[in-house]
C-alpha cells in the first residue's frame, strides 16, 4: 500500500536547506534581519517554495498568543476614500499573514459599542482614523498597539501617526484659484471635529489672506449632498461680495454645490468656479468634471498598515506624509472681468 503524503514540515525545511529549525523559524517569521545572512535567508525561502510549505498559522498563533486579527476602525462604510484605504491595508495585511476587520463608528463620529466581547483579547491592533478616534475607547481600543490616520501628530493617542499631506493639497487648491484671479471665496466646511479638516480651513485661511483685496466666507455644513445645497443657498443670500470661487471640503459637497448654483441660474465655472477634495469618482462624473485634490487612499491604507506592523514588531515606523496631487479640470476657471 502507497504511504499516504504527509505535509511538509519545518524539520523538513531546515533539513533541506542545511540550517537549523530556528533559523528556519526566523526566516519565515520575517525576523532574520541582524541574525542570519540574506544568503541563508534565500536558502531557507527557496526550500519553502521547492517543498511547497506552509506555516501553521493557528498552532503558531497560539504558541505567541496573538490573532493575527487587526481592527480598522473608519467613520462611515459608504465612502468611496475609506474602501479604498480597507483595500490597501487589507492587502498589505494579507501578504503578511494578517486579517482585517472593517468597524464603522455609528454616525462618523462619536462612541461605539465593544464589537468583540474583549478587543484587547481578540486583536493585536487597531488603525483609526481621527474622526473614528473616539470609538476607541468604548472598544477598548486604546489600550492595543494603535496606528492613527489624518490625525494630529502632536495630540495622536496612537503610537505612530501617518498622515495625506492634506496641508499641501489646500495650499494648491488656493494658489490654484488665486492664481487664475480669484479673490473672493466661500469655504464649504465639513461640520465634523476632525483635525484633518481643521488643516485645510487654516492653510485655506491663511493662503487667502497672503493676498490683498481678498475675502472669504466659510459655510459649515454636514457631510451630505443635501446639507451642502442648502449650506450654499444660504451663503448666497448673505451680505457681502458673491464669491467667484468655492472651495468644497470634499467631492461629495460639491455635487451639492452644483445643484444650488445651478437652482440660481449660475453656471459652473463661468459664473462660479468649484473645487473639492478625494477624487473619488463623482469627481469625474459631475459636469463639468471636478478641479480637486487627488489622496490615494488605497496607499495610506497600505503605509497605515505597514506603520502598524512595524509598531507591533517592535520597529520605528517610516515617517513622512503621503503626497496629494492637485487635478484640474473644467469647474475652474478665470472670474468674470
């Protein structure tokens, strides 16, 4: 009778490769950096593959007494820009041998209820966003290995913040306008208590004022089409010089800037120019097609992950903000002379 066909095992791999199981151990644990050579850490990986290995991720989870589970708390699961932050530390999760659980806190903002009956017991760590960032107390989440994203470094209750470098991206969008002759602005602002929209309010603010004869209003607004109608018919109808140029919080906003200029009989841009930020893809489904500040969220999900990864191992994480790029398209224009 044929021997039926075992599974290879670690022994099997070091016995290939010439090494001992430790180094083996250390070599597809990614800890072999500063202790074997690259030479022998190839070895050991081309034995792997040649063998067609597998670790036993539940017997090795147990022996460290870890999940390989990591929580990403986001404010909203509809957005566009948040499934594409998932997608990227999802993926990146994956080729290191992690799982990613997406928890929305309820309304964007604000407390939520413990998903797991202990976060602490069930994950090894969390990403939060900053308008998520009070969700993690009431999940506990506070108390694990925490990465935060588009939240103040200097206030960050994680151990590692990364960060769009969303500063620039409102600097583009006002040098952008001034420099086409703009200089009276209405600000479309998300009414959400979140740093990351607080730095665009203040880099707008003060790249505006850098210029004489100019002025600029600013409109609160929730984080909906119809919020930011009606947040725009009203700024409108306000004392003061009309604005040439509106400056949308996000791309979602200003579709509803469209529909209150259109209402007025305005048209986009020869009466009013429009921007936003995100470039999801309302951006370019919206006539004209939308000037805006392009964040790629599948990267920030990518280096929110591999910040957290190396937060976990005990590693500096990379530092720097993300780059933004500005797009322009037809909303943008020169005012009228």
């Amino acid at each position: 009778m044929a021997r039926a066909s075992t599974r290879p095992t670690s022994r099997d791999v070091a016995r290939a490769a010439g090494v001992s199981q430790a180094a083996v151990s250390l070599v597809l644990g990614d800890k072999w950096r500063g202790r074997v050579s690259e030479a022998t850490a190839e070895r050991v990986r081309q034995a792997a593959r040649d063998l067609g290995y597998r670790p036993n991720l539940a017997a090795r989870n147990l022996r460290l007494g870890r999940t390989r589970t990591v929580l990403l708390v986001v404010p909203e699961l509809t957005t566009e820009f948040f499934a594409g932050v998932y997608t990227g530390a999802a993926r990146l999760a994956a080729a290191h041998g992690f799982g990613v659980v997406l928890y929305p806190s309820p309304e964007g903002i604000g407390p939520a209820p413990d998903p797991f009956a202990s976060a602490p017991a069930a994950l090894d760590g969390v990403l939060a966003s900053s308008m998520a960032a009070d969700a993690l107390t009431a999940i506990r989440g506070d108390q694990l290995p925490l990465v935060m994203l588009d939240s103040d470094p200097a206030g960050s209750l994680g151990s590692a913040t990364v960060n769009l470098d969303i500063a620039d991206g409102a600097r583009r969008i006002a040098d952008h306008l001034l420099d086409l002759g703009h200089r009276h602005f209405l600000h479309l602002a998300a009414d959400v208590p979140s740093w990351t929209f607080e730095v665009r309010a203040r880099e707008l603010a003060a790249r505006v004022a850098s210029v004489s004869g100019t002025s600029l209003r600013t409109a609160p607004t929730p984080m909906t089409i119809e919020g930011a109608l009606t947040a725009t018919e009203a700024a409108l109808d306000a004392p003061g010089p009309p604005p040439t140029a509106i400056v949308c919080d996000d791309d979602k906003l200003a579709a509803g800037v469209y529909k209150a200029l259109r209402r007025r009989g305005l048209r986009v841009p020869d009466d009013v120019s429009v921007t936003g930020v995100d470039d999801i893809a309302l951006a370019a489904a919206l006539d004209p097609e939308l000037t805006t500040v392009r964040l790629d969220a599948e990267l920030f999900g990518e280096r929110g992950m591999r910040a957290l990864l190396a937060v976990l191992e005990g590693r500096t994480p990379e530092e720097g903000e993300i780059p933004v790029e500005l797009v322009v398209r037809g909303s943008t224009a020169p005012p009228r002379a």
